[in-house]
C-alpha cells in the first residue's frame, strides 16, 4: 500500500486486517483530488450514503464481495486501482472529516446489512507504524532487464558475459534512451572488433515489451530505443509506488556511520556548517532509501586545548561581568557571544570560584560553556531539519574510558609503532600500502597521547565498533589529515573503502552579486542562524545541494530569496505547486474522481508526454547513482531538470479539459511528476509545499 500522498498527507504504510468474517475485499479513502467520497464510490460500482459515526477521524469506503477462503480475520493487500487512489488523497476534506462520518450501503444486496445499519464487525484498521512497503522500481526492474536482455543476446552469439553490463543516458534523444559500451568492454576476450559484438548482440536481442529498438552506433556503443506504450504503462508504476518509488535495496544490510558538521563547542555555528548540515543530512537520507542502516552522527570537541582555552576566555568573560579586571588568554576567543554567555551565566545564579585549582575552575567553566554551545547548536540543526543519532563526547565516551591507551597498545602489539626522543611513534610511512608521507607522533615525551591519537582510537573502538562503513566530512583545512587516519585504519585492519572522506569546501556570501558581511558583532564570519533568518530553511539546503560537495560555492542571498526562475528551490518547489493547484481546480469544477491506476495512459503520445515520462523513469537509477557515488547534488541539479520539462509541458499542454480520456491521462502525468518531485526533495530535506 502507498507510504505517503502524491499530492496530499503522508498516510505512512497501512495494513489491511479485516475482522468481518467473508466479505472485506478491498478499501478507499473516501475523496480524491478530483471528487467527493460519493464520487469514488460510484466509480467503485457500488451505492453509499453517510451517517454520523464518533471514534473515527479517517474514514474509507469499503466493498463487500464473498470471499473464496473461510478464514477470518486474515490480512488484506489493496489492488493496485485503489493503491493509487490513497496514493492521490485529497489532504483536505472537511465536508467528510469534520463530521466524523462512516458510509453505508443505500440499498440492500443478498448478503449485506440492512440499511442505515453497520455490518457486524465488518471494522477495518490502519496501522501507521507498520513498515513501508516495498514497490518494483521501474526504471531498476528495466535496466536489470535490459541487462538480461543483452547476457542473453551474448550467449546465443556464443560470447563470452560480461562482469557488468553499465547503462547510461545519452544527452541526445537520437541516440537512445539507454546506451551501453558492454561490446567495447568484451573486445579483448571475445577477440573480436567492438561493432561487430555490438551487431550480433543488437540481431540476437530477445523480444521485450518496453524495448522498440536497438541500434549499434559509434564503435561499439548499443544505444536503446524504449517502447511508447511500454512507457505510458509504467507511468501507472510510478503512481502505484508513491512515496515508495525511488527507493531500493543497493546498500541493504550495510551498517553506516555519517559524521558530519561537528563543530567545535568553542563558538556558533556558521554558514560552512551550514553547508555541511545540508550535504550530510541529505547523504544519510539517500543511504537510508537504498536500504542501508545509517547512523548519523556530531563528534564533539570538549577535551584538549580547544577545550582549555575556551574555558579560560569564559572565565575572563564572567569576571567582567562582575566588576574584576580580566585579560582574555593568549589564543583565547574574542566573540562577543561568550558576553551573552557570561550575562546568562550570571542570571542563572553562577558566582566566581576564585579559591578554586586552576584544573576545577577550567572544568566548571569549560563544561558549563561547552553545554550552553551545544544547547545552542542543537537547536539550530533542528530547525534546519538536521537531527543527529548520536553526539559523542571526546571526553566522556574516548578519553575517560582510556581508549587512546588502548589503541596505543595496539599499534605496539602490532609492530606498528617505535620510540624516538622520548615519544611513541607510529609507522604511517612504511609499508607498500603507506599512505602518508612521514611518520606521526602518537604519544608526546610528556606521556599525553596527541590528538591524532585520540581521534584514531575514536574510529577504531567507537566508530567502527557499530558499523561497517564510516564516512567524514570535514572542511578544506583537514587536507592532510586524510592521508594519516586512513593509513591508521588500515594498519588496524580495516579495509581501504570502508573509510571515507569528502572535504566540504567554503562559501562565499554574496548578494546581488557583491559580498557581503552579515553580522557586525563579529565580521569575520557569518553565522548560520543568520543565514537562516534571511532565506529560511529550504532555500538554504537546496542552494548548498546544487553544487559539489568538494567546489567552492557562492550563495547568492538575493537570489535565494527570489519568487523567480532563477531561484532553483522556487523553481522545482513551484512546480509541486502547481500540480497540487491542478488537482484543487478540479475539484472546484466538481470533476468525477478517477481512479488513477486504472486511466488509460494511451493518449500520452505527444513526443512532450514520453519526454516526461521517460525522465520520471530515470528516478530510481539517478538516487542509485548519487547513493553510491555521494553526491546528493546530483538529485538536485536533476529536480531542476524535471521541473523545467514539467512546466514547458504544461504551457502547451490542458490538462483540464472536455475531453475526458485525456483528461485523465494528463492528470495522471501531473500526479506522478508530483510524487517524483516530492520524493526528491524528501531526500534533500526539502519541504514540497501545497501553493506558493
């Protein structure tokens, strides 16, 4: 059953248990977007009439038939026609909701209750929390199957398959919808020229419903032709899937760790971690929807010499505030934000702690500055949609249970370490496999365990303790730290592409072109909550999702604050608009609901209409590939795609017309353009809104 509205509320996965003994077959929510609850039950072949009912406040058709099994009480799967019309809900109806209203037959058939009365325990529950359903991805199923088409095509033309058969989209519609270079790669062992490979697979290539054509072009390149009215039946995939299409299983049973933003608790946030909030999130979301078990995470620095030097600017700061002469540190932190936090500080009580040993005043002070920062950045991540699974401590979940000891008895029990100058080192450069460029202290002459120590104890016994994989993103200064965790890592045993990580690059503040400082308390940096008062939440994480992860990027303030096509998350927002705009007007006009599942998609014949089509078709295998390549930007560059084809489209296109079949058939493209266009902001972490 559908996971969520197209164009309405999220219903979340429902499970269908009938308590009526024969006679529940099939369910539907009582308005579309093209009608009343009277409406769909006419298209449904049966007669209602309304009556009040408390207790409820969703309410369903239900169709009676005889059952061929005598068993009760046995659960229900929707058919695909009305899959599709709880997929399409109306997320409105108060003329239905508001007055709590269940339906009954008008007139009595052999078998059903009598009138104005309800069938005995005839009573049909949905149950939210039950897990999403899993729906064939079109365009996945096709690309397996065009690959199956191709293995077998190679074994009646006695050549050797190939270890993977690669598709991609070609930019120019006359080569194809789909291409593969497989005859290029089989050249060497097949001993034959590329083209040729690429005529016998072409000659031998199996009959196939969604496959036109094939043709061989260049050197050896298959470029495939889909089949028009294969595309206009898979539409009804697209609406039948919902919140589920694009979803698969690629990183299924792979057990994830996402680090991201991590900023240090010796300030506020600023519009990098802004950028990094938006690129993480987005990257766990699209991990999740292929099936992997994802972890996200915020490591927090409150131990070290960070640490130390933001309690003693603290301390300097709460001494002002109380009359005493104070000097900040040497390396301390001027921001005028430790005055509103020694303001705070005072308001709740705090009081100076002069008699105290320098080690209790830094800990008091530390640890009271470090939880008011953390406060303050975890309510800016939640209002920036970002909520993290863990937040680790330095101190309490690494330092105190003495892992930096323990990895350091490691790193000796494994040869992997050497004494020089009174200090323990760590043999980073050696090796065939080395990837860093000279060996790294561990533990200094004094007997402290340096931070790279400490950091790599944290991935070996914390991170990879809970999971397979792990993956950082860090800002541009952290260059030459990659080379000598990694190698850490691997001397550790852990294999090379279970560690990764991607540099999130800076951001220039721009607007109207020119740059711009935000905030004059401190004019060295802008902060991210500012950055939020001004563009808002949306605007913020599209515009960091439309470039690389790893470019720099400019963010244009004016522009992401534009009603216009300039503005990308405008222009793909406006588009879901408008398609919830088109379902709203026909409702209005008092337009007959359509079971959408069962429209004849026939009519779609327009080059327009298969071009649209065809590019939904692509959703699946585009989130596939931005999973497996993390780079979320690529759903978004490719929303822009969509929305732009969907409001050309629609310039030359009614929808809402006289003539019915189409009608219906173009209602049925705006509805599956809005479940792609919200399932890919989804993954971004974008809101699709109703109007605009």
């Amino acid at each position: 059953m559908c996971s969520g509205a197209l164009i309405g509320p999220r219903l979340g996965s429902a499970r269908i248990v009938a308590t009526r003994r024969r006679r529940v077959q099939t369910i539907a929510q009582p308005t579309s977007p093209l009608g009343s609850s009277e409406a769909l039950a006419r298209s449904l072949g049966v007669g209602w009439r309304l009556r009040s009912h408390s207790g409820s406040s969703v309410f369903f058709v239900a169709r009676f038939a005889r059952r061929s099994s005598s068993r009760s009480r046995s659960p229900l799967i929707l058919d695909r026609r009305l899959q599709a019309s709880l997929c399409l809900a109306q997320p409105q109806a108060p003329d239905v909701l508001r007055s709590h209203r269940s339906l009954f037959r008008s007139s009595r058939t052999p078998g059903s209750p009598a009138p104005g009365r309800a069938a005995p325990r005839a009573a049909i529950f949905l149950r939210h929390d039950a897990a999403v359903r899993r729906y064939p991805d079109a365009k996945v199923q096709l690309t397996d199957r065009l690959a199956k088409g191709v293995r077998a095509a190679l074994a009646k033309a006695g050549l050797p398959e190939p270890e993977e058969c690669a598709w991609e989209i070609p930019r120019q519609a006359e080569h194809g919808d789909y291409a593969t270079n497989v005859p290029m790669v089989l050249a060497r062992a097949a001993k034959r020229p590329p083209r040729q490979i690429a005529e016998l697979v072409v000659k031998n290539f199996p009959p196939m419903p969604e496959v036109e054509r094939l043709e061989v072009a260049g050197p050896g390149f298959i470029n495939v032709f889909l089949a028009p009215t294969w595309c206009a039946v898979a539409l009804r995939e697209i609406l039948a899937a919902g919140a589920a299409y694009g979803r698969g299983e690629s990183q299924a049973g792979r057990r994830i760790r996402v680090e991201f933003v991590s900023a240090n608790p010796t300030g506020p946030l600023v519009i990098v971690n802004a950028r990094a909030a938006a690129v993480g999130d987005a990257l766990a979301r699209l991990l999740r929807s292929q099936g992997a078990h994802v972890t996200t995470e915020f490591y927090v620095n409150d131990a070290g010499n960070q640490f130390e030097a933001l309690a003693r600017s603290f301390e300097a700061r709460v001494k002002q505030e109380f009359g005493e002469p104070a000097a900040l540190p040497e390396n301390g932190y001027p921001g005028e934000y430790l005055v509103d936090l020694a303001k705070a500080y005072r308001n709740e009580g705090g009081r100076l702690i002069n008699g105290a040993s320098e080690r209790e005043r830094i800990e008091h002070f530390g640890r009271y500055a470090v939880a008011r920062m953390i406060d303050a950045q975890r309510r800016i991540l939640r209002d920036y949609a970002v909520e993290f699974d863990v937040w680790t401590s330095e101190q309490r979940d690494v330092r105190d249970k003495r892992l930096p000891e323990k990895v350091l008895e490691e790193f000796a029990s494994r040869g992997l370490s050497y004494e020089q100058d009174g200090a323990l080192w760590f043999r980073s450069s050696e090796g065939e496999e080395a990837g860093d460029d000279k060996d790294r202290v561990l533990r200094r002459s004094n007997g402290e365990p340096t931070y790279f120590a400490v950091d790599v104890a944290y991935h070996h016994h914390v991170k990879f303790a809970a999971a397979d994989r792990l993956i950082n993103l860090l800002g541009p200064d952290h260059h030459g730290y990659v080379a000598r965790i990694r190698a850490a890592m691997q001397a550790l045993g852990h294999p090379p592409e279970a560690f990764e990580v991607l540099i999130v690059q800076l951001v220039t503040l721009l607007r109207d072109g020119q740059p711009v400082r935000m905030s004059k308390r401190r004019g060295e940096f802008v902060l991210m909550e500012e950055l939020l008062e001004e563009v808002g939440r949306d605007a913020a994480r599209f515009t960091f999702l439309t470039r690389r992860h790893d470019s720099p990027l400019e963010f244009d303030l004016a522009v992401a604050t534009r009603q216009s096509n300039d503005n990308p998350v405008y222009y793909v927002q406006y588009a879901h608009a408008r398609i919830r705009s088109i379902f709203r007007q026909a409702t209005e006009q008092g337009i007959a609901a359509p079971l959408l599942a069962d429209v004849d998609t026939s009519p779609l014949v327009e080059p327009a209409d298969l071009a649209l089509i065809k590019l939904l078709l692509q959703f699946p295998e585009l989130v596939k590939g931005a999973t497996r390549a993390l780079e979320p930007h690529r759903v978004a560059y490719w929303l822009q795609q969509l929305a732009a084809e969907f409001h050309a489209w629609y310039k030359n296109h009614r929808v809402i017309q006289d003539d019915r079949r189409l009608m219906h058939a173009r209602l049925a493209l705006c509805a599956a353009v809005g479940t792609v266009i919200r399932n890919g902001l989804d993954l971004l972490g974008v809101s699709a809104p109703e109007s605009m």
